[in-house]
C-alpha cells in the first residue's frame, strides 16, 4: 500500500476526492508546465535530463501549499473557495439574537428571551418571530452531512492511445459532481485527475490523459522518467465513489427544561434549516422531525433553546475572476523550497517572482498579515477588494432579508 503523502493531513483534500479550488492540472496550465515533465513520464526517442522531471512528492508538496493557501484565504474572507461540508458545534455556532421580552399568560408580568436559533412564539400575536442565525461561513448551499458510498472498489482501466477509461455501474444514483476517484489501494485518500466524467442511466464513464495514471509508486525520483508505452507503469483499476449530501441531520438544538424545579435539565432537540439569505449565510432554524424523507416543522421546541449544532454545505461553486492567480501567488510563497525540479523555467520562474520581496515597503505592507514577499501582499490586496470579503463591513455584509 503506497503512502499518498507524507505531507497529507486532516483539511487537505486530495484529487479526485472533492472539487478544489485549483486543481494540480489547472495550476500547471496556468504557469506553463508541461504535463509529461509533470507526472514523470518520457514519450519517444527524446529523454529530457531527468531533473526537468516532477516526482510524487514535487506534486504533493504544490498540493498541500494550494490547499494551505486557500485555507488561509477562506479564513479571511469566510467563505470556502469549493463547496465544502460544515459541522459548527457548541460555542463556535452564532445564534440568533433574539433578546426581547414575552409576555406570561396575558398578565403584566414578563421574562427574558434567551439567545436562541430558530423561532419562539409571541404571545398574543398567534404567530412567530424570526431573527435568523448568521453560519461562521457565508454562501450558504444545502442544509445536512457529507455522506460516501462506493461504486466500483476495483473499476477497471482500459488505454487506447492518449486515453484511459474507466466504466462503473451508477444503478442511476447520483450526479456528475457527487463522483470521486481514488487509487485502489484501499486508503480513499487520493486519486487521479479525471479530464471528463460522464453519468448515464446505469454507468459512469471516467476518463483521463493516459500521463496522469502513473503508478503512484513508481513515481519517485530514482524510477524517472517512466516509459509512456509500457502499459505496465499505469494503474490497473480504481475505485469511484460518491460523496454526497444527507439531508436527514441539519441541526441539533440543545434546550433547558424544568428549570423551575431545584434541578434544571438539558436535553437536545432536532431541528431542519432553511436559508433565509445564502449569498450572507443566514438561516433559520425551526423546531422539526425527520422521517419518511422528508422534514416536518413542530409547533415550538419544548424546552429554552440555547445552543445549536449545526451541519451544512457552503462556498463558492465556481471562482470569480482573477482568483486562481492570486491563490498561486499566495502559494508559492508558502513553499519551504521550490519543488525540483529547481532552476528549470517557467514554474521556478513564478516561485521566485513570487518569493521576491521588495526593498522599499510601506507602513501597510510591512504590517501585511501573510508576509513580505511580492505573492503573499498581491494575494492580500487582492482578497481585500473583492465584494466576496465578508470580513469587512459594509458591502455584502448588509442584511437584505
């Protein structure tokens, strides 16, 4: 069983797992490298030296600082560059702020509202108050968990050419942005690039360049470059998968019960989520059980509510313009070294453009959050302006509901 990376961590998520932001194969079409230097594969009778080759952990390594780069993006702007699953437990969830005043059985005395996320009756009005929950994370998609299952532990895969297809039997189920690959090592941790998915009434057909299935281990430094022709240095099967959205566990509020007795109780109630404003991620959270497939609202919680734990999906589905350059430059500049092969252009071109720091700095630039160098005060300024910032005031951040 091959390690996919020594770098791999919690948060970091492979290819062919979910959608990314930037893909290996979109960062190498964008600063210009060749995909067979690449994936460290020789095609012909001319065999580059083999340092202009990239091994499994050069790829890795662009990977994980993609990744870095865009969690340390989305931390500033609050909201995920690719949709993502959120689970916001206990005190990291904002609930609503629905301090106000009830009035008891129609008599003149009152009580306090507790801060709480959904809906609490209003005595004497026969109807509701919303004030909807603000997510930690804005652009707001689907209410419910990541769930996975697998198609095919072991798809076969066939090359003709340029090309490697694999077939999966689907039984109908799920949609083309549902589908992951994995390498059928067992792991579920990484995965090729596919260049083309397509679902049909009962299959899936994935297919790939035929450079980018080279055997993970033997692309190591000492095995390079691998012999384009030799079918043997290509991975014989994969595993597809899904990865989809449950909608059966959206929230979970945690309520105080009998607090007029010397013994107060919490007990924890479910809930459904419905979206009030998606692009600020504000929802409302209703007192409701599931089953049968679907939800069904109850009139109130029956207790106080007071926290709620929240499940849900969010982010961008497609990046505005001008952001893959900024999170590459921002990459780049997290790089401990750049990836060998060094000294070989253009992608050590853009590493040390990007590492470069001036030698006149402002005030501003001095005190830049992600550091001096040329990528990371670009990528700043850049996320600083753009309307997708919910970090600042004003803007987007104005409630239209």
């Amino acid at each position: 069983m091959v390690n996919p990376s020594p770098f791999y961590a919690p948060g970091f998520t492979a290819p062919g797992i979910a959608p990314v932001p930037i893909s290996l194969t979109e960062y190498i079409q964008t600063i210009g490298v060749n995909e067979y230097l690449f994936y460290g594969v020789k095609r012909g009778a001319y065999v580059p030296e083999s340092t202009q080759f990239y091994d499994f952990w050069d790829r890795q390594m662009i990977y994980q600082y993609l990744r870095a780069a865009e969690r340390q993006i989305e931390n500033k702007i609050r909201v995920h560059l690719a949709p993502t699953w959120v689970d916001e437990d206990g005190e990291e969830v904002i609930v609503a702020d629905m301090r106000g005043y009830v009035s008891t059985s129609g008599r003149s005395g009152y009580y306090a509202w507790h801060d709480f996320a959904g809906a609490w009756p209003w005595s004497g009005r026969g109807s509701y108050y919303y004030n909807p929950t603000s997510l930690d994370w804005k652009a707001f998609i689907q209410a419910g968990q990541k769930k996975t299952s697998v198609y095919a532990a072991h798809a076969t895969v066939t090359y003709s050419g340029d090309w490697a297809t694999a077939i999966a039997p689907s039984g109908g189920v799920g949609s083309k942005d549902e589908i992951r690959i994995y390498y059928a090592d067992g792991t579920h941790t990484y995965g090729p690039e596919p260049s083309k998915i397509k679902v049909g009434p009962n299959n899936i057909i994935i297919t790939w360049p035929k450079v980018r299935m080279v055997k993970p281990e033997l692309s190591t430094r000492h095995n390079l470059p691998v012999d384009f022709d030799d079918n043997n240095n290509f991975v014989e099967t994969v595993t597809v998968a899904r990865e989809y959205n449950d909608p059966s566990v959206q929230a979970v509020v945690r309520t105080r019960r009998n607090c007029s007795t010397s013994a107060c109780q919490e007990n924890t109630e479910t809930a459904c989520i419905f979206p009030s404003e998606r692009e600020l991620g504000y929802v409302a959270i209703y007192p409701a059980c599931y089953g049968g497939g679907q939800w069904r609202r109850r009139t109130a919680f029956q207790g106080i509510p007071d926290v709620a734990f929240l499940h849900y999906q969010s982010g961008l589905k497609t990046l505005p313009p001008g952001w893959d350059q900024a999170i590459i430059r921002l990459a780049h500049t997290l790089m401990p070294e750049a990836p060998c092969p060094t000294g070989h252009q253009p992608q050590d071109r853009f590493w040390s453009r990007d590492r470069n720091m001036s030698h006149s700095q402002t005030r501003e630039r001095i005190n830049c959050p992600w550091g001096l160098m040329d990528g990371a005060w670009y990528s700043w300024m850049f996320f600083e302006e753009q309307e997708q910032n919910y970090s600042k005031g004003g803007g987007l951040l104005a409630f239209r509901g």
